[in-house]
C-alpha cells in the first residue's frame, strides 16, 4: 500500500497536469469505486478542478465555484492514477508495471475521466479497495476529522501528542500506526523513525519520556519530508505520474534490512519480527 509520501508524491505531480482542467466526460465502469454514486458521472462532467488537497493518505479534488462539492480519492491497496495525454502515459500508485498503463481503459480501469484539452486521468485498481466518492464540504469536514496531526507540520503539537502518549497502553509502533492518534506514518515510516530515536516499537507507548516522545515525532517527520522530496520509495514499483520511481528505498536504515550490520551501532544485526501485527525492524542493540 502507498504510504502518505507516495500519496503526496503523486498529489504534487498531479497538480500540475489536471488543476484548472474542465471534465468533458467521465466513464464509470465499476460502480463499487464510486460508492455505487447514482449520478457520479454527470455530477462531474462540466466542472474544472480547483486545487488536488490530501489528509492523510486522503486526497480530496476541489472545483471552481463548487464550496458544497468535492471528490475524495483513496488509493488503498491496489489503487492508481495513470494520466494520458497524447502518447504520454505517466502512473502513480501501487504496483505499477508495463501492463498496467496498456491500452488504457484496460480490464483495471474502474473510472476515467476527460478533460477539454484532451488528456484523461484513468483510476484504476486491481482489488476494488479504493474509491473516488463525491463529498459535500461537511463530509469532508468529517473526514479530516478523523485524522490525527500530521508530523511534516512546522506547527505539530508536541505537547498534546506527548500528552496523549501517556494515556496509550499499546505499543508505541501501534500507536503511531493509529491514524486517528497521529496520520501519516505508516508501517516502512515508523520502523524508521523508531530507529532515528533509538526507541524499540515494541515498548509501551506511556514509558516514553517526553524528550523521547518529541524525537520521535520530529524523526517521522524528517523521514517523510525527506521521501516526499526524492519521490517516496520504490516497494511495489512505486512510480510517480511523472513515470519516475520514487528512490528513497537507498535512504532506508532498517526496513527491510533484517540480518545485516545495524548501520548505526555497528554491534548488532537487524532483526525482524512482528509488532501490532507488522513486520517490524529494528537494532536490538541501539533501541531501547
């Protein structure tokens, strides 16, 4: 699944291709991607994306003119976006290969939509998980709600999420994999920012001090500002809508990187196990 730097990654990209587009036609060809919406097609078709936002690993379209409407995009498991324009093919998402963005619409494709200039944006998900669902502004408003504060803030509150940590009896791995607690940092973000703060992601969430709270936050952070700027990592050949895989898999401390020499204490090897049911990474001898 995408994490929030490759979910921002293709956000960016798609920016500068669809925002101030007019959607001439829209072809709903599995209605479980629209919520099973009645009219999801003629609901669009004439209105010009405004600005592409995201909460979490929810991005949300907005449209000139429109303050009570807006599209809620969800990549989830198997979810992308491929953009076509002219000969040009350019995906983003999970999994992506050569397969995948041939001849589009392909057998995929759950919804595509048409601009004015003539380029199209194709959604397209093997597993049926994702959505692109019509919104009213309260909906969205509901749905940012149920995200906690994001670490790539400048202004995140240390202090409430310290203060919250206190109250967590899980592990701190789980609590940071708990979006409503914190959003954004997904399984591959916070093995690595554990690692940054030398915190071991299976200790209760309520024993960490608050210097150590705030080192990780400020590590999560750090981490995914970093992924976003060189395009996210490269698992299930994540590619960009600029068709570039994203290669911050070489910036990878931990994940993935069972067996090997910790990179940092240079007197223990990787391991891995299992932690609020993920695979987890981390130094037995450097994370306490």
């Amino acid at each position: 699944m995408p994490e929030l730097p490759e979910v921002e990654s293709v956000r960016l990209q798609l920016l500068g291709k669809i925002v101030g587009k007019k959607i001439t036609d829209v072809v709903v060809l599995h209605p479980k991607s629209t919520n099973h919406h009645p009219n999801f097609a003629s609901l669009l078709v004439g209105k010009k994306i405004a600005h592409i936002d995201r909460v979490g690993k929810l991005m949300i379209f907005s449209f000139v003119k429109e303050p009570d409407f807006f599209l809620l995009g969800h990549l989830k498991m198997t979810g992308q976006f491929f953009f076509v324009q002219r000969k040009s093919i350019v995906g983003g998402g999970h999994s992506m290969s050569d397969t995948d963005s041939r001849d589009l619409p392909n057998k995929h494709t759950r919804i595509s939509l048409h601009f004015s200039n003539g380029a199209s944006l194709f959604f397209n998900d093997m597993r049926l998980f994702g959505y692109l669902k019509i919104a009213t502004a309260g909906e969205v408003a509901t749905a940012r709600g149920r995200f906690g504060e994001e670490p790539i803030r400048a202004d995140f509150d240390f202090d409430s999420f310290t203060e919250k940590l206190q109250r967590r009896g899980t592990s701190i791995k789980a609590a940071l994999l708990d979006q409503s607690f914190v959003a954004g940092l997904g399984n591959i973000y916070v093995d690595e920012a554990l690692f940054a703060a030398k915190i071991r992601p299976d200790r209760k969430a309520n024993t960490l001090t608050a210097k150590e709270a705030k080192a990780v936050i400020k590590a999560g952070g750090k981490i995914m500002l970093h992924s976003i700027e060189v395009g996210g990592t490269t698992f299930q050949n994540f590619a960009d809508t600029n068709g570039h895989a994203g290669n911050f898999t070489e910036h990878l401390k931990v994940f993935g990187k069972q067996g090997t020499l910790c990179p940092r204490c240079k007197k223990a090897k990787i391991q891995k196990t299992r932690v609020a049911g993920r695979g987890t990474h981390f130094c037995p001898n450097c994370q306490k």
